[in-house]
C-alpha cells in the first residue's frame, strides 16, 4: 500500500500503519496469517507530505468471500480443510493475546499452494485488539440448509452468544470432526 497525504493527517495514518506494521510482526512465521513483507515512513525535505509504504503478502485468489461467490458450493471435505486452518490463525492469534475483532470471508485471503487447494490466510490486522475483558459475539451469517450434520454441530460451537458456552478456536480444533480427517487407519 502506497499513500500520499498532507501533514495534518500524517500522524494519524503514521500510527495506524505502524500499530499495523507492529502487530503484523508478531506474526512472521505463522502460515495462516498474512505477512509482513516490509514497512518505510519516509517524509519529503519540505516536510508537506510523507510517504507510507507497508509491504503485504499479495493473495492472488482474492478473498474467501471471492472463492464463495465464484464456487457457490464448495465440497465438505474442502470446507473442513477450510475450518482447519482459519481455527489455526485465529488459535495463533489468540495465543498472542489478540483478538480479531472483524472475523469473516472478506478478511479471508486466498493463496495458490502446491497441493491443489488454496491455501486462507486471516487478514485485516487493524482490527485485532489486546483485551483483558470478554468480547462480545456479533456474527453476520448466510443461511445455509445443506450442511451436514457435523458441519451444523460444529457451527453451533462456534456460534454461541453465551461466552462460557462458545468454544474456543483451540477447542474447535480438537472438535472430533476436524480431528477424524487427520487419522491414519493401520492396515
């Protein structure tokens, strides 16, 4: 992200991207949240104007909201990978004292892999916010009559408006939907 402004505004924008850049830090090295490639403050000789440069991961698939649109139905088996790893960054973000404030597919990105599959990464760092307290739940969600039992139970965790009954991303991960995938039958 490149921006130009005038100086009544610099501070403002100079302590967003850089709380921006500060907690993206914290992060590097963490696979399902996107990386901080860079970040310079660089201010004219006349002092009028600065330049702000924050270095992103570029997600070439776009956003999963994207994804949802274009595919409109997407195989279970894929959606639980999917899960997995958005529970993953939010487990990762969470263990670092943060919480993501705008969860949903729009902050969602997208990126080719290797294996076939798009790989998600969380996104819109400006929203996380260290707290102390309980936050409150508001879910904006899109109805959908088809899930499969599993998917319905797993949901209903995640969704909870009472915090002492909403799982954690951590608990969802052990949830035994996710789990089953990653066991290995012996022959």
């Amino acid at each position: 992200m490149v921006f130009l402004i005038s100086n009544y505004l610099a501070d403002l924008v100079a302590y967003s991207l850089n709380k921006e850049a500060l907690i993206l830090s914290k992060f590097i090295g963490s696979p399902q949240i996107l990386q901080l490639i860079g970040h310079l403050v660089a201010a004219e000789d006349d002092g009028k104007c600065s330049v702000y440069n924050l270095g992103l991961e570029y997600a070439a698939g776009g956003s999963l909201d994207d994804l949802i649109n274009q595919r409109k139905k997407l195989p279970e088996d894929e959606l639980k990978g999917y899960l997995r790893m958005m529970l993953t960054g939010l487990s990762c973000i969470h263990s670092k004292g943060f919480v993501h404030c705008d969860f949903k597919p729009s902050n969602v990105l997208v990126f080719p892999s290797q294996h076939g599959k798009p790989d998600l990464k969380i996104a819109d760092e400006d929203v996380y916010e260290r707290t102390e307290t309980k936050v409150e739940f508001c879910v904006e969600t899109r109805k959908r009559d088809k899930n499969s039992d599993h998917t319905k139970g797993i949901l209903q965790k995640c969704f909870q408006r009472d915090p002492k009954q909403r799982w954690s991303a951590e608990m969802l991960l052990q949830h035994p939907y996710l789990v089953e995938e990653n066991e290995i039958t012996e022959l």
